[in-house]
C-alpha cells in the first residue's frame, strides 16, 4: 500500500497511528511527497477533533451564531442574550470582525466565546493548504486584534472541510473542529416560526445548534426559540464549555442523548431529517 510505504520512507514517529490512518481513510490517490509534511488524517486513537455534538451528561446545549458580526442584527441578539443572562458561541467571518471588531470585543466581554468561521467565507474543502492557513490565520489575528484572547475552536463555512484538513488544522493552530446537529436552514428564510420550531424539535442534550445572525428572521425567532428550550429544561454553555462536559458516548446508535428533565416537555425526537454531518458538503447553503 503506497502510503505505508511512504510513511516508513518518512521515518518519523507517527508510523504507527498514521499506518491505522491509512487503513481507516484509504487515500483515492497517492498523496505528493510535499504532503508528508503535514498528517495525512485525523488520528482515530487520539483526541478527537471533530464534534457535531456532545454526549453530556446534564441538560447542556450550545447555541451558537455564525457569519457575523452584523452591526444592527449582533447587537440586537447580544441584548436579548444579556437579559436572560444566556452565552452562545459566535463564529465569526474575519472580514466581518475586523470592520465591527467593537461588537466582537462586546461579545467577548459579556462571556460569549468568539470562534474562527474563516476571513471570506470560502469553502475550504477545495483550497490549497496556504489559501486556507492564510484564511484562518487573518481571521485568528483579527480575533486576538479585538478580544486579546486567540480562538480555539473553528467550524469551517458550509461545514465543508477534508479529514486531512482538520488534521493539519489542529496541528497548526490547536482548533478543535465544529459543525453541528441542528440546522434550522434559516438561511433560507423559512421564517421565524420554523426556525423556532425546527431547533425545538431537534436539539437534545449536547446538541450544537446552528444560527446565523445576519438573518432578521432568525434574530425575531430566538425568544420564542429560548423560551421553549428553556422550559424543558436545557441550558445554554458555550461551545467549549460542552465540550469539556463531554463523556464517552455509550455504544449503540443514536446514544447521545440524555433524557430532558422535564417531564412535563414534549418528546425529544431525533431529527427526521439526517443531521448535518458534512466532511465534505454541498456549498450551496450558506453555514
Ligand atoms: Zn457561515
């Protein structure tokens, strides 16, 4: 096998993980020896890089907004978060945090975690390794510039993004990958009652939500949105908050979930649409 070969030729200390990497994601195509020089894939024995969601024990969920910030619409959230003492995770567009980086500071200081969506929004998947550590790197210093903390966590536009990317990813700049499993489409501007309705329906302890605040829809729909969630008993954390409550899952499909606290609340359903899982997804939505 090509790329065995190649990893021994390379001599250096991941043969082993590497070689179960090799068997784990085949490579379509041998890899250009320049590859070497960055791990071929996630490394299935080590931490885990990528989350959708979390399995946590406690009624643990995080919202999180992305492509902002917008000047009108992200401060608008940021009051309606403020009053019910709620912190979320902003995933922000660095173009975007470089012409508000006021609005991002405001987030920060109120106890949001400010995290990497890219500087333009571009999919990843389809980039040259420089093009995306140049894409991910401004936005990083545009995020430090604002807030003096640097991001750790990234979730890349349209959740589109190689195994081999992540890897190098979390290599070079420590980011854990975030994608999410609940979507309400609210960029297709369905309204603001499905966006409520939709999020309520999916999200189960652990779940990763996903919102975009540059839709006014989607700004109206949050009131109701909390509110319904609130009352079967979920609480909202950031990102890495959730996960640094994540637990081993228990073995079985669709384990993750632990039972809401209210019994009063409607059934938790998984969602009937599959959840977003895209490695490598479609463009043509706007996450
Ligand atoms: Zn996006």
């Amino acid at each position: 096998m090509p790329v065995f070969r190649l990893f021994f030729v390379c001599g250096l200390c991941l043969c082993l993980t590497e070689a179960a990497i090799g068997q784990a994601n085949p490579p379509a195509r041998s890899e250009p020896a320049r590859s070497l020089s960055v791990p071929a894939s996630p490394l299935p024995s080590g931490p885990k890089i990528t989350f959708n969601s979390v399995h946590v024990e406690g009624p643990y969920v995080a919202m999180t907004f992305d492509d902002g910030p917008s000047a009108t619409l992200t401060p608008k959230l940021l009051d309606l978060l403020a009053a019910r003492r709620m912190r979320a995770t902003f995933f922000i567009v660095g173009e975007n945090a470089a012409e508000y980086p006021e609005i991002v500071r405001r987030a920060a200081r109120e106890g949001h975690e400010i995290a990497n969506h890219s500087w333009s929004h571009p999919n990843l998947s389809k980039m040259s390794d420089e093009g995306v550590r140049r894409e991910l790197q401004k936005t990083d210093d545009a995020i430090t510039a604002a807030i003096g903390v640097r991001p750790t966590l990234l979730r890349p536009p349209y959740g589109s993004i190689t195994a081999r990317q992540k890897s190098w990813i979390n290599e070079v700049f420590g980011y854990r990958i975030i994608i999410w499993d609940v979507d309400p489409l609210d960029w297709k501007r369905p309204g603001s009652g499905v966006v409520t309705s939709r999020i309520v329906n999916e999200t189960k302890p652990g779940s990763i939500i996903l919102a975009h605040d540059i839709h006014p829809a989607t700004v109206e729909a949050m009131p109701a949105t909390f509110d319904q969630l609130e009352a079967r008993g979920l609480k909202f954390v950031t990102v890495s908050e959730l996960l640094a409550m994540a637990r081993p899952s228990p073995p079985g499909p669709d384990a993750t979930a632990a039972p809401v606290a209210r019994p009063a609340a409607p059934p938790v359903q998984p969602p009937a649409s599959a959840p977003a899982a895209p490695v490598v997804s479609s463009p043509a939505g706007p996450n």
